[in-house]
C-alpha cells in the first residue's frame, strides 16, 4: 500500500486489494474496456469463475447496467481509513442496507425519493418496482436481478470479495509489479500537477471534463489503477453533503480503436452536434435546458444529440439535482485528434 499526503487536504494512495476489486469488476462483466484480465488469468480460470458464481455474475452483470460502481460509492463513508479488502468487506456488510442501496444508486440525485421508500422496497414487490422505476426509467435492469440486489445484498458482497481474493495469483502479482513504474510517473504527476493548480482544477485537467458538481469538498483522493474498467472515474456526492471527492486514475495508455474513431467521426458530421460541441468547448458544464435555449433548439433535440455524443465519448454527462449537466470530453476530444493524426499524418 503506498500512501502519499500532497498537501494539507490532498492523498495519493494506490493499493492492492482495491486492483483486485477492479480485477474483480471487469471479469463480473465481461471486460468491455479492457481484456487485461483475459491476459492476466487466461480465459479457462474466468470461465471457472463464472461456473463457481453463477449468481454474482447474473446479478452483477445487470446491476452494472444502471450502477457499474456501485459497491464503490459508499467508499466515500469509508475514507480516510487505509483499504484493505477485509476491512471495506466488513465495512459493507455492517453498513444499514438502506445506507448502502442509497449510496450505490446514487439516491441523492434523486430528491423526490426518500429513506422510507428504500426500507419499503426490501421487503414489498410493489415498492421495489417502483424504486427501479425512479432509478432507471430507461428500463435497463430487470426487475429480478434489482429484487436479489435489494434482499441479498450480503450474499452479493460476499461473492464479489471471495471472488477478488481468488484472484490474487502469482500472474495478478506480476501484473502489479510491471505497472510499479506508472504508479511512480503518477505521483510524479500528481505533485507537478498540485504544485500549479488547485485540487480540483488538477482533477478536471485529468478528467478532460468540467465539472458540473463543484463541492465545495475538503479533502482530495487521487487513486491509479491497473485494472480500472475506464479511463478514469469520481465519487463524490452533491452539495451539501458535499466533503471528499475521490478520483481514481487509469495507469493504462489510452488503446486506439478505429471502430470508436470512425463513431466520433460519425458523430462530428451534423451540424447540431457540432454546435452543441463548440458551446461546451467555450466554458463550464451545462444543462440540456441551457444548451436548447442558447442553440434555439428543442430540449428532445439535444436529448437526442447529447446522447449520441455520449455513445461516442465526446461529453461527459453529470447527473445534478436540478437536472443533467453536460461538458466537453477534453480528453475523448483529444484521443480523435491523435487518431487521425496518426492515421492521416505525412510519413
């Protein structure tokens, strides 16, 4: 475990155990980012996990539909206590269940829904199918899965921390080892990028995004991970509740896809889509509602623009509780740039 202070209210910490929960995350559903864990363990001992743990992959696999991260959101009750495995288990399972269901679906975005709604829904058919209905309106989850989520949470954490610790061989130690230069370049990073910007101007710097929830927070968690199913991913909860922001880091280059290239492409050539881009790109995040009345357009419009540029990984959106925020992927901007320099550049 290494753990860093970088000033008065900043941490840089990089762990073991939380790789393995990451390790854990992409095998439960089916690496889409990634096939580090393909690599690492060999696809016979994946395959000897899903056998094992039929009922975590099921209901996990749906859950990450509509909460990938959900059994990371109550992370921000637990720092700043060191992370180990055992101890953020123990955490879990001690956790009220209406405190965890609250945390990992994001309920505080959700004003119009309260505590008696989520102890209602552990035990009546009824109110948990109106909970799914508040918290994915998209329909993404079934209604099965989101019962066993709600009244076998402790079977579910179980499983996921047995699995994790399955994977801890001597391939995911190696794996480990071989990234120990990355996670030094990225402290080095983080103490250049700290010494010249506020904690959360640095973050949006390596987010590639504006934040649309600004805090204000008190103290500052930046994480790398190896096995980190995405580029990079914040916690942090609205205002005023607003205290830690915890942001975990991708110690992996980004991979060059020409399928992802030719959709950002795709999603350049209309004219709508450009303009809503050349709005974000000129300052902070903003609302759907905003972005219609600035462009004169209709609010499904941009829905329905904004949500191609998401697929795309163009914008970022933020989910506040006035509404939706959206902002310009800096980042996903940048990885097209390099693309088609690479592709297209003189040789």
């Amino acid at each position: 475990m290494l753990d860093v202070a970088l000033g008065e209210n900043c941490r840089f910490a990089y762990s073991r155990d939380w790789e393995l929960l990451f390790a854990a995350q992409n095998v439960l559903t089916g690496e889409p980012v990634h096939k580090l864990c393909s690599q690492v363990f060999g696809g016979e001992a994946l395959e000897a996990w899903r056998r094992q743990y039929p009922f975590l992959f099921e209901v996990h696999g749906e859950l990450a539909e509509l909460s990938p991260f959900w059994y990371w959101e109550p992370l921000l009750r637990y720092v700043p206590r060191p992370f180990t495995l055992d101890g953020y288990e123990a955490f879990l399972l001690e956790l009220p269940r209406e405190d965890l269901i609250h945390d990992a679906l994001s309920l505080d975005f959700h004003p119009e829904l309260d505590r008696t709604q989520v102890t209602t829904a552990l035990t009546e058919d009824g109110a948990a199918a109106a909970l799914l209905a508040a918290v994915d309106p998209k329909g993404q989850l079934r209604f099965l899965p989101f019962q066993a989520f709600l009244r076998q949470t402790d079977r579910l954490l179980r499983e996921l921390f047995t699995l994790a610790r399955a994977m801890d061989t001597p391939a995911f130690a190696a794996a480990l080892d071989g990234a120990a230069p990355q996670v030094q370049a990225e402290l080095k990073a983080a103490r250049e990028g700290l010494a010249n910007q506020d904690p959360l101007a640095y973050s949006q710097q390596r987010m590639g995004k504006t934040f649309g929830n600004r805090g204000p927070y008190t103290d500052f968690y930046f994480f790398p991970s190896l096995f980190l199913p995405v580029r990079a991913c914040r916690f942090f909860r609205p205002a005023p509740w607003a205290r830690d922001q915890i942001l975990f880091l991708s110690l992996r280059p980004a991979a060059g896809n020409p399928k992802t290239t030719v959709q950002q492409l795709k999603a350049l050539a209309d004219e709508t889509r450009f303009r809503i881009l050349s709005l974000l790109a000129q300052g902070p995040a903003q609302r759907g509602l905003d972005i219609a009345k600035t462009l004169h357009l209709a609010p499904s419009t941009v829905s329905h623009h904004m949500e191609q540029l998401r697929q795309a990984g163009l914008v970022h959106e933020e989910q506040l509780k006035d509404g939706k925020y959206y902002s310009l992927s800096r980042n996903g901007m940048q990885e097209l740039l390099e693309a088609l320099h690479k592709t297209f550049q003189n040789r």
